[in-house]
C-alpha cells in the first residue's frame, strides 16, 4: 500500500476543515444556538454532578445528531471523516463540561485573548495558504465578533450596566417580570402600570423564564439559571451579526464591501453590550431585523412562506417590545409597490397580504388590547419619569439641544449624568447617541479611569465611521446601480428616516438623560454599516489611485473602530478583575 504523503495529509485536513465551515456557513444560526450552549460550561457554577452529566449527556446527543447529518451530506470517506471529527469535538466538549461545571473560575480574559489570537492565527494561515476566501473572511468575523460578545457576559454580571432590570428578587423591573413568569407560570393578573417594567409585551420575558425552568430541572441553581439569561441575549446578539450579513448580500454587498460591513456589525460595540443586557432589547431588534431581511426575500420571490416570516418577526417582535413596529412603513412601501406594480396578480397578493394580517396581527397587539380591555391601558403607555428627576433636561431650549456641539461634552466621551457626579446632563441627542453607541451608560471613565485614551479613539472613530455613513448613504441612493434598485433604496430610506425621526422625537417627549440612548435605533448602525460597504464596493471596483487609497483609509478606520473597542473593554476587564 503506498504511504499517504504530507502534501495529501494537507490537502485531506485542508478539505475536512471547509467542509466542517460550509456546515457552519449553511447553518449559521443553529451553529450560534448549539455554540451558546456550549458556552454554558463557562457561565454556570454550582452545579451538581448529575446536573452536568445531564447537560453533557444533551452535548453528546446534539453532537451525534450533527455528526450523523453531516455524513448524509458527503458520501465515501469525506463524509466519515466530518462526521467522526464532529463526534470527537462533541465527546471532548461533553467531558470538559463535566470537568469545569464543578471546578468554575473566570474565563474571560482567556476567551478574548485567547479567542482573538487563535482567529488571528487561522487567518494568517489561510493567507499564507492563499486559501483565503471571502467566506472563511466572514466566518473569521463571526467568530471574533461572537469572542467579544462572549468576553462581554463573562466579564459583566446580570446586574451590572442594564437598563431598567432591578435585582434578583425586588419584585419589580425586568428582573422581577421575569421572576413573576417563573414563580406562577400565567401573564400579570393585576394593572401592569402598578409594577415596574410589567407594561412591556411578555416574550422575551416568558423565554427567559422557561430558560430558568429548563437549567433548574438538571441541578443549575436559580442564582446561575438567573446569571444565564445572559446566554439567551448573547445568541441574540450574535442572530443579530448573522442577520445583519443576510442583509447586506441581499442589498448586493460582496467580497471587500460584504467583510467592511460585516466587520463594522461584528465589532460595534453595541451588540457586546446587548448580549449583556437581559432586558427585552436586543430579542427586538433581532426580529426588527429578520422582518427587514424576509422583506427582501419577498420581494424578490413574492412567495406566502416569506411574507408569513415577515408577519411573524414583526408579530412576534411586536410581542417582545412594541416599538418594533417601526419597522411597517417601509414594509408596506414594498407591498405597495408590488401590489400596484403587478396589479392584474391582485387576487394573489391580496391572499398573501391578508395572511399577513391573521398572523401579525394577533401577535403584535393582543397584549395591547387585553390590557386596554381589562385595565383601560392606552395602546402606547410608557412610564414617565418625574421633571424633578436629576435625569431631567426638558429645560434645556430646543435648538440648543439640537445644534450645540462645544467642545466641552467631548472632554469626557462616557455619556454625562449629574447623578454620578458630572458636571452636567447629556443633552445632545446625536452626542448621545454615538457616546452610548460604544459606552451605554456604564463603561464610562468615572468608573473605569484606565479607558480614558482608548475611550477617545473609540469614540471618535464612531463618530468618523458614522459620518461617512451619512456620506455613503447619500451615494447609496443617488448612484444608480443594478444591484440595489429604486425600490430597495425607497424601503431603506423609510426605515431610516422613522428610526430617526422616532429616535429624536422620544428624546424630547421624554426629555430625561436615558432616553438618548442608542439601544431605540439600532437598526441605524446596520442601515449606515450597508452604507459604508456600498462605498467600499464601489472604491474597490474603480481603477482609480485615489478610489484605491480611499478603500484603504476606510478599511484602517474600520480596523481603529475595531482595534480601540477591543482595548477598552479589555481594560474594563482588567480593571474588574483586581489588575
């Protein structure tokens, strides 16, 4: 028999590891789901013996199941070789599991040193390789951005930096909506405006409780079973990544234009502090998105099971956080358009939209009603706070809070609360929003004095970053292009102009400080990351030195927002672990 030479044991590794990546590519976000699972290992802690043998029997069951698909995709040795890697992975992850549950300590600065070094390291490889593709590219990005989401819940607890959440066992905040689900197992039976945060539509808040249930069912306690709803929100977050990439290929991004807005996504660090945050927020913006996405889909293949997944995202997200209806006046423009565009098809969209209707609508407003019905509680009640709060700022004159950009607010680049000895309020509503963009409301310099460098270059090259946005998407919708036509840039232009004008509009109904926070628009950061990936597609295809030089500058600005993000929170980390 002729020895196997090491060029063919190259090339058979080389062939498993693409294989194991399109497996991935072809089901990115079961892979996410399977891989938070995995991550519990990491973020639970007194768990007994049979309660991790039974998580690692779980492993092993889903692993096998994985490996067993994966040998019905490829037939002879190829498909062999997947599937018995894949079972080797999962026997190793399951007895780690077993190991560590027992035996926890803190992670995170092996997770996001060690994670971004080893994606480092593939990525050497391939390019030594020249088996660099833009698809092992995205996967990269995936993973990195996936590590520092990961390195974020690890390095803050549930009850650090959230919004509205309270503490485990107040009774009140989301903290409490979710304890109430988990204690009776039935909706709030008394006027939801008596109790803190219990207004808000109660899925996210139901999933988290029946996540509980299921962790205490195999020996996790509650204490840790509460921690990990941040597992929940990490796969949030990371759908988040993973729609947000759909997005751009079907706005026509691809190669340099698809990895610049992916990576923008992957490393903005909105999505890290989303993951951490177990409120209803990022469960929102997640179906925002994947109602934004089957829009595409359907207008290009008018097909009933897309728009049936449009009304359910907005159904469901409605469901989750109401605000998610921002996103209907750029989905009707596309119906519309369709509609009158095609109208001797009429009989087949009127189906089609009426369908839409029996799913989204009983969805997204049967919380509304029942409690209009049973307590007489306006469709659009939000809680407000007090003018004698120290948040309050409705005495600042309009266009001040509008125009004024004085140098002084950006001496300091964490957001500015009186509360916590600042020297004043945060008032400007675009300040605002790009300082919680990359600092919410907690990584800031008063707390965390290490950052303040760093938190100037990561701030300011947001600000570049988003002004450049701006510019792209002004060329976005003026270039004409036969990837993105008129009606694309219509719905996008919607969805911009309602997430901002709903965003400045709340910041002045309610004129308090936390109001201008970035996480009521998100969805602006996927709008202006499209834009600048369409710039960049476009610098890349020109032959042009100074389009060339260009794409190039944007590119290192992408790698400064990306770089100085890294270093600010793995200084907070350092600084929260004693160094």
């Amino acid at each position: 028999m002729r020895p196997i030479t090491s060029n063919e044991h190259t090339g058979r590794s080389a062939s498993l590891c693409s294989d194991i990546f399109a497996q991935i590519f072809k089901h990115p976000i079961l892979s996410a789901a399977l891989l938070c699972v995995v991550c519990l290992l990491m973020t639970t802690g007194g768990v007994s013996f049979s309660g991790a043998f039974s998580v690692a029997l779980c492993i092993a069951a889903l692993g096998t199941g994985a490996a067993f698909y994966a040998k019905s995709q490829y037939d002879g040795s190829r498909g062999w070789r997947l599937a018995v890697t894949i079972g080797a992975v999962t026997l190793l992850t399951a007895i780690v599991f077993v190991y560590t549950a027992l035996l926890r300590q803190s992670y995170t600065m092996i997770v996001m040193n060690g994670g971004l070094a080893a994606c480092a390291a593939v990525f050497l490889y391939l390019t030594a390789a020249n088996r660099l593709s833009v698809r092992n590219g995205i996967l990269l990005l995936f993973a990195a951005g996936f590590i520092m989401r990961l390195s974020y819940i690890l390095m803050m607890t549930a009850g650090m930096i959230q919004h509205d959440v309270h503490s485990l066992g107040a009774g009140a905040g989301h903290a409490g909506y979710i304890e109430y689900l988990y204690q009776y197992g039935h909706l709030p039976d008394f006027d939801v405006r008596t109790v803190d945060q219990f207004y808000h539509p109660p899925l996210h808040h139901t999933l988290a409780a029946l996540w509980m249930h299921l962790q205490t069912l195999i020996g996790v306690s509650y204490t840790d079973a509460y921690e990990n709803i941040q597992i929940l929100t990490l796969f949030y977050s990371t759908v988040c990544l993973i729609l947000s990439y759909k997005i751009f290929r079907q706005m026509g991004l691809r190669n340099g234009g698809l990895l610049g807005a992916t990576a923008i996504i992957a490393f903005c660090p909105t999505f890290y502090i989303l993951s951490g945050s177990i409120n209803n927020d990022v469960l929102s913006i997640a179906f925002a998105l994947g109602a934004i996405l089957n829009t595409l889909y359907w207008y290009r293949s008018r097909r009933m099971k897309r728009i049936l997944a449009i009304a359910l995202c907005v159904g469901l997200g409605m469901m989750t956080k109401l605000s998610v209806w921002m996103v209907a006046p750029g989905i009707a423009f596309v119906f519309m358009y369709v509609f009158f565009r095609n109208f001797k098809d009429f009989k087949k969209y009127l189906v089609q939209f009426a369908a839409f209707i029996c799913v989204c609508a009983p969805l997204g407003l049967f919380w509304s009603v029942r409690n209009f019905l049973r307590w007489q509680v306006p469709f659009t009640y939000v809680p407000r706070l007090a003018p004698q709060s120290a948040q309050y700022i409705g005495n600042i004159p309009f266009w001040q809070r509008i125009f004024d950009f004085r140098l002084y607010q950006f001496a300091d680049v964490s957001p500015q609360f009186t509360m916590y000895g600042n020297a004043y309020n945060e008032y400007n509503p675009l300040i605002g929003f790009f300082k919680t963009s990359v600092f919410d409301e907690g990584i800031a310099v008063r707390r965390f004095p290490k950052i303040a460098g760093f938190s100037h270059v990561l701030f300011f090259a947001a600000v570049a970053l988003g002004l450049l946005a701006v510019g792209a998407m002004v060329f976005m919708f003026v270039k004409k292009s036969q990837k993105i036509d008129l009606v694309q840039k219509g719905f996008i232009a919607l969805l911009y102009v309602v997430y901002l004008w709903m965003y400045y509009s709340f910041c002045f109904d309610f004129p308090h400080v936390c109001t201008m926070n970035v996480r009521y628009a998100v969805p602006l950061i996927v709008i202006g990351a499209l834009s600048c990936g369409v710039l960049l597609q476009h610098l890349l295809s020109c032959q042009k030195r100074s389009a060339k030089a260009g794409a190039v500058l944007t590119y290192a600005l992408i790698a400064v927002y990306a770089v100085s993000g890294y270093l600010v929170y793995h200084t907070c980390a350092f600084s929260l672990f004693g160094f």
